[in-house]
C-alpha cells in the first residue's frame, strides 16, 4: 500500500489524544481522508491511542517499518 506521510502527519496534528480507533476513523473522514487512508486506519488495533507516538509506531509496524520519517507528528492532549 502507498501512503502519504504528509497526509499522514496532517491527519495525526489535528486530532486530539487519546482518542479511540473508531473515532480516529470518523474525524479521518470528517477531514476529508481518502479510501485508501480510511481503510488503513481500519486496520490498526482496537485500542485508544495516548499520544502520536503511540499512533506512528502503530503506522509503521502496520507498514513493515517502511513509512518512512514522519517527523513530527504533533497533535494535542486532553486534560
């Protein structure tokens, strides 16, 4: 699968964490993911994400370590 890492690292800066894998899929929706990102983001674990580490390792070992440099992934905390 290709992906993007800028579509990527635009998705992971505006959502907020933790957040839970089926939300994480409808605020990708809501921002206007593609299908191949939704389908993607499908198949990462059931689990909710703490912070964009969390996320990004996710991302790569879903990828076979090939996603690259995603840099900084940004995003925000809830408190």
């Amino acid at each position: 699968m290709n992906v993007n890492p800028d579509m990527i690292n635009q998705l992971i800066g505006s959502i907020p964490f933790p957040i839970g894998k089926t939300e994480l899929v409808k605020m990708a929706k809501q921002h206007g993911a593609n299908d191949q990102m939704a389908n993607m983001l499908n198949r990462l674990p059931d689990k909710t994400y703490s912070n964009a580490d969390e996320l990004k390792g996710d991302f790569s070992s879903m990828m076979g370590g090939k996603m690259g440099n995603l840099g900084n992934l940004g995003g925000s905390s809830k408190i």
